[in-house]
C-alpha cells in the first residue's frame, strides 16, 4: 500500500466523494441502495456535527470513513464505518477504528457502541478480534460493546 494515508476530519468539499464510497459498500453488500435509508448522507457536516466524521485519504483519493456519535451515559456509537472495495483486508478499517477509539477517550466517553448485521460475518468478526464484545442479536443486527475503561486502545 502507498504511504500516503492520512486520517483527517470530514470537510464539506468531501460530500460527494464520501456519500458515494459508502452507498457503494452497501451496494457491494446488500445488491441495491435505499435512496430513503440514508439520509445523514445528504449533509454529512450537519448530521454529524456533534461528533466526529472521519475521512481517511490515500494518494488524494478518499478510501474510507467512520464516524463517532456522542450517546447517553458516557457512550459513543460507531457508524459509517467504510473502505473502499479495491483496498479492504489492507489495514485501512483499523486504523479508522483506532481513530475513533481515540477520539472516544479523548472526549472522555467510557464505553464504545456499534451494531452491524449479523450474515455480514467478516465485519462481525473484525469488530470482534479488536475486542468488541457482542452484547445481543435483534433484527439480523449484532450490537457490540466495548468499554473504554481497560486501556481497549491498545487492541486495535
């Protein structure tokens, strides 16, 4: 992989660019796209204005995503986690999840919160192996936790 990864916040000029990485990872995933379930997509900046939005750049090109939404009681939730087809299984989802896991402590958050649908096994066991632990199954979705508080950083 070329040297040129960088880990930066979202900027508003990156709109395009990352709505469409994410609605073809879904694409690849689910076969087609419901215009009607992605609505945070359309104005990335003001949906996620109270957290972080990650964007992970490589050689000038956006190759990956995730963001952190501040919860109740000392949480952050995970979503948007994102890489592009060409460039998965390459290190690029850890180290967006290691940003965000810093993020979390930084800001002072205990515990870290995510779901993903359970059939999509690779992600399930990504999260797992970075030391998520799955809390329950509902709806297809696995929900996982991890608490911030046993130095997890350090497990990515």
């Amino acid at each position: 992989m070329p040297n040129e990864l960088t880990i930066r916040s979202f900027q508003p000029e990156d709109q395009t660019a990352v709505k469409k990485l994410i609605l073809e990872g879904l694409k690849d995933h689910w076969g087609t796209i419901d215009p009607l379930k992605n609505p945070d997509l359309d104005d990335i900046g003001s949906y996620y204005a109270r957290g972080f939005f990650r964007v992970v750049v490589l050689d000038g090109r956006i190759v990956g995503t995730g963001a952190l939404i501040p919860r109740a009681d000392s949480a952050a939730e995970i979503v948007r986690m994102s890489v592009a087809r060409d460039l998965r299984r390459r290190g690029i989802g850890s180290a967006i999840l290691k940003q965000l896991i810093g993020d979390a402590e930084a800001s002072g958050r205990r515990k870290i919160i995510l779901e993903t649908t359970s059939t999509w096994s690779d992600a399930v066991a990504f999260y797992e192996r970075r030391g998520f632990r799955p809390t329950h199954v509902q709806g297809g979705d696995t929900y996982f936790l991890l608490e911030l508080n046993r130095g997890s950083a350090s497990v990515v």
